[in-house]
C-alpha cells in the first residue's frame, strides 16, 4: 500500500480561496479560516445584491422621471397612467434615459400623457 499525503490538493484548495479573498481587509485576506469566513459572507451577498440592484436601478429611474414629470407640471403616477391610457409602450429606463439626454422628447411625451388624462379634481 502506498500512503497518501494531501498536500498539493490542500495547498492548491487553500490558494484557491486565498486568492478570492484579496482586497479584504487586514487577516480576512492572510489567514485561512478568516478568508473562508469571508468569502462565504461575501458570496451571499453578491448573490442578493444581483437580485437588490435590479430593484435600485428601477427606483433611480423613476426618480428620474418624476423629477422631469414635474419640471413639465405632471405627476409620475399621472404620466405613467397617460402613457398607459395613450398605448405608449416604453420602459421606465428609456423613458429616464430621454428625461436626462434629451428633454424636448420628453416633454412631448408628458403632453401626449396629459392628452389622455382628465385634469385633477381640486
């Protein structure tokens, strides 16, 4: 029988993980059992966040779009149900992309929103 030693396998698992911990801070990037504790934390969160950045970027943009809404005297949700009601079928990044780059069209937009909703009730 041949005995068997694990050193290359552990060395090479050991650098393996070692190596997706740099850039952590102080022993989270030197010390094994840190580094294994923090690349795992680290992997949870950037499985979550793939998912939280879709939710941010979306927030951002209607943000953005309610801020031009009422630069043009319109409310988001009033725009957003003209669009609705005028069969515009656009999506709130495009729609916060021409808000930013190209102001003219949507004002256009927000006149053919105000177009298909009646005047608020005061």
């Amino acid at each position: 029988m041949v005995r068997v030693k694990h050193a290359v396998s552990t060395r090479r698992r050991k650098k393996r993980l070692l190596k997706r911990a740099k850039g952590q801070f102080a022993q989270r990037s030197k010390r094994y059992r840190q580094a294994q504790k923090s690349v795992d934390r680290a992997l949870v969160y950037s499985y979550r966040d793939r998912k939280v950045r879709k939710r941010e970027f979306r927030s951002l943009w209607v943000v953005r779009i309610n801020a031009a809404c009422r630069e043009n005297g319109m409310t988001y949700s009033r725009f957003i149900k003209g669009l609705i009601n005028a069969k515009v079928e656009i999506d709130r990044k495009q729609l916060a992309e021409l808000a930013v780059k190209s102001p003219a069209a949507f004002k256009k937009l927000v006149e053919i929103a105000q177009a298909t909703v009646p005047a608020a009730a005061n």
